[in-house]
C-alpha cells in the first residue's frame, strides 16, 4: 500500500534538562535536601523516574516511594522549598554548561532556515535559558508555567509547534525521557531520544549523546526528504 509522504520538517523543538543542560543532578539533590529531613534514602536510581515529569507529580512520586503521606499545604510548601534549592544551584549556570555539540547544532539549525522551540515541564526552564543568555536562539518557548497537562499528554509539544506557527507533523523532538518521546509522538511529530535505548527505543532514533547531532546525521539516519541539506 502506498504511504502518504512524510511533511518536511521546518522545526525543532528541545527539552530542556538533559538535552540543552545537564540538571538532573541538581534537581536530584534539591529533592535529597528534603528527603534526607525525613530519614529516606533517596537514590540517584530512584531518581531516574522523575525524568520529564512535573515538580508536583515529582512530589507525588518520591511521597509514594518514601510511604508518607502529607496535606495538600505541606505538598504545596515542599514545592517552594524545592524549588528555592534547585534555583540556588543553578543561579551560576552560564552557556558554558550547554551539554556537548547543542549549541552548534542549534545554530546549524538556524542557519538551514529552521526554528527552534522549547518544550519543557521544568517551570524554571525559561528562567535557566536566561540565565544561560541563551534565549535568543529561540522562537519559541514552552515551559510549565504554560502548562495544565503533563507529558505523556502531548500538549507541552503541540504548544511549542503553535509558537513557531508550524504544523506538529512539520517538527522534530529532542528529547531524554521516554514520557517526552511518548507525548512528541502522540503530538504526530518526529523523535530523537538522547540517551539509552532501553528506555527511548521507542523513539525514531535515539543517540547515546548530544555530541552526536546534527543536521547532515539526521539526514542520512532519518527520511531523507524530510530534512533541508546541511
């Protein structure tokens, strides 16, 4: 049967914490801070589910992990504490922190006539993309303050493809978590999963690191008519 030809891809749209920066390390410990208050033990393993999901979904997750049970104000004052640890570890970030080849390859982006968008869950992604000076490099910027759904509900990307005025089926998503790849998919767009393929092999092509990407590269490894020559 003949397949319907796949829209050209005129955008990108990034998440923000282990595709452009490398911060779970801090959200880790911002949640370790708290943990720690209780007496649990919280793992860097354990962490690995918090990936692509929201501070308050987070809280949830870590409450139901550590067997605790708090009121909706105390679920709402360990967000604000969260959150105040996690901005102070990140107040010294600068675009020297941008995890390795993202900058080139946004850049090459641009220069192929495509937008570039961000997508994330994290409420202080904007936040951490000025204190990076890295904000003018994009189009558009979609952030959890912008949001009511969380991913794998895909609105986060449908969002940042409105800001760039593109059809979902026209952008491709990078992304870390197998949440973001699940809502980039529901949205009708491409992906690129950044990390393993156990957890991302449901993603169009997944590299092991950003150092990998580029225009020519996916390219060759995905439709070819769908992207501009590099």
């Amino acid at each position: 049967m003949h397949q319907p030809k796949a829209a050209e891809i005129k955008g990108c749209i990034f998440d923000m914490d282990g595709v452009i920066v490398d911060t779970a390390h801090y959200h880790y410990l911002s949640w370790k801070e708290i943990t720690d208050d209780w007496g649990f033990d919280f793992t860097p393993k354990a962490n690995e589910i918090l990936k692509g999901v929201s501070r308050t979904e987070s809280l949830r997750l870590i409450l139901e992990l550590a067997g605790l049970e708090k009121s909706e104000e105390e679920k709402t004052a360990l967000c604000v504490e969260k959150n105040d640890w996690y901005r102070q570890s990140i107040s010294n970030m600068t675009a020297d922190d941008a995890l390795p080849g993202i900058l080139p390859f946004i850049e090459e982006l641009k220069a192929a006539g495509l937008k570039v968008a961000l997508g994330s869950a994290s409420k202080n992604a904007r936040h951490l993309l000025t204190l990076m000076g890295l904000s003018h490099h994009f189009d558009g910027m979609v952030d959890g303050n912008d949001l009511t759904r969380s991913k794998p509900d895909p609105q986060v990307f449908l969002l940042a493809a409105e800001a760039m005025d593109l059809l979902p089926s026209e952008c491709i998503v990078i992304e870390d978590a197998a949440k973001g790849i699940a809502a980039a998919q529901a949205a009708g767009m491409r992906t690129v999963g950044i990390g393993e393929v156990e957890y991302l092999g449901a993603a169009d092509l997944v590299l092991s690191s950003t150092s990998l990407l580029s225009l020519p590269f996916l390219k060759n490894r995905l439709s070819a008519d769908q992207l501009p020559a590099g």
